[in-house]
C-alpha cells in the first residue's frame, strides 16, 4: 500500500491506495483516506496501461478520466508517457495528479 504524504515525517499519510486488481473485479485501486483504510473515496476503474481508466467517488460519479493523446490529424497516437487527465471542478487537481502518479507507480514499467 502506497500513500501521498503531507511532508517528510512520521504522519498519517493524506490519501492511501490500494492495489485490487483481481480476476473478477473490474477496479484497478480503491483509495482511502489515511485515517481510515475502510472508507473508499474514490475507485479507479479501467486499464491503466492503455491508459484508459476513469475516478469515481463515493457516490459513483466519475471525478476524473485518464485518456490517451491523439493527434488531432489523423488519429496518431502518442506513448504511454503522454495523455490527457481530464477533472471534474469536485475533485482538486493535485489530487488527481497524485492518483496518476500512483497508478504508474502500481501499474508503470518496471
């Protein structure tokens, strides 16, 4: 289990995620907060090697979507390095950001 820290020190972590990904579930994590790793705050569901994955919270709206960058003409597509984080105005943006950078750190090249 990984966590977002406020700083460097022996604190709670802010947010923590867990690693889900079973046979039968379609969800890649669960984050919670750190105080308490049996409410879930948000879902994440998809694929995030093809970066194709969608944030929900917990009332199931989607918070947040992680797609892959296309080219405008044409229909290229870039690497896995580059895609679109598109955020719903509900869900802060350095969270979000903080999700993508678990998620590479979970599902990322070794």
């Amino acid at each position: 289990m990984a966590g977002v820290q406020r700083r460097r020190s022996r604190q709670s972590p802010v947010l923590r995620q867990k690693h889900v990904r079973l046979l039968s579930s379609k969800f890649l994590a669960h984050v919670t907060p750190g105080r308490d790793p049996k409410q879930v705050i948000y879902d994440v569901e998809g694929s995030f090697s093809r970066r194709c994955c969608k944030v929900y919270d917990d009332k199931r709206c989607p918070v947040a979507e992680i797609k892959c960058k296309e080219a405008a003409v044409g229909g290229v597509t870039f690497g896995a390095d580059v895609f679109r984080l598109v955020v719903e105005p509900q869900l802060d943006t350095t969270v979000a950001m903080s999700l993508v950078i678990m998620l590479d750190q979970m599902f990322g090249p070794r």
